[in-house]
C-alpha cells in the first residue's frame, strides 16, 4: 500500500544515510527494525473534521524500540497523497502518543490524511476536513 512504500523509500534513505554518516559500529547497531513507525490510531477513515476544531491527533507507542533515532515529532497534512504545507505540530516527544491540533483553514476535501513524522513517516487514512459542521 502507499504507506508501505513511503516507509520502504524512507528506511532506504535512512540506511543509505547512515552508511555515508555514521560510523561503522552505529550503524552495526541501528538495524532496520528499530526504526519506529508508530500507527496512526486517530483520524481513522471516514472521520470529518471542521476546520478550527480541536483535534486530537493519536498514534500507539507500545512498540518503540529502546533507542529512537528522531524522538522530535511533526505532525504534517496531506490531501490526496501530496503535502500541503500546513503543520499542525512540531517538536513534541514522539513517545506522548497523542496531541491536540488545531484544524486548519483549508478547502474542503475528503483526501486528507495526517502524516507523523519522527522516525519514520507514517500516514493516516484519509478523512474528510470541511467547513460546515
Ligand atoms: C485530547 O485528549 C486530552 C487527554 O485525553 C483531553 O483532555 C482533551 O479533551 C482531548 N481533546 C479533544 C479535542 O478531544
């Protein structure tokens, strides 16, 4: 799926990165599955948000690994896979698994997602942002 081939493009960079950057004994240790890809648990699918509601966006962190290489998070929008630009928060702790934003005062659509950045990138499902409650 999408998701799954944005975090394969990601861990690619990622690996490729640390070859170049690192030295040989971090990049002994930063395997490839101690990238943390922590699931979007909220918006689901079919979620509507109005636009300057209170949100709270929600992820699982059960599954962080011991050693996170980006704890900072960014909690970005996209609307039919591309970015907006639009940031709904940054510099949280990855590990607080959930934060409220604020909705932003775009065009009405039922192809955004949110996009966690931290680690990795993940994407939610889509949902809709509107105007009108
Ligand atoms: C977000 O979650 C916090 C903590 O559970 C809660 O206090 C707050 O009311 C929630 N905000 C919204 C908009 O649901």
């Amino acid at each position: 799926m999408f998701s799954f081939n944005k975090l394969t493009v990601f861990a690619t960079v990622l690996a490729a990165s640390s070859v170049v950057l690192a030295t040989p004994a971090s990049v002994k240790k930063r395997a490839a599955l101690d990238v943390f890809v922590p699931p979007i648990t909220s918006p689901v699918a079919g979620d509507v948000w109005v636009v300057g509601q209170q949100k709270n966006v929600t992820w699982d962190t059960s599954n962080a690994p011991a050693h996170i290489t980006n704890p900072i998070g960014q909690i970005l929008l996209a609307k039919g896979g591309p970015i907006t630009g639009d940031v709904l928060a940054d510099g949280f702790d990855i590990l607080i698994g959930s934060i409220e934003v604020t909705v932003p005062d775009v065009v009405d659509g039922d192809d955004y997602a949110i996009i966690l950045l931290g680690d990795a990138s993940n994407y939610s499902p889509e949902f809709t942002i509107t105007h009108s409650a």
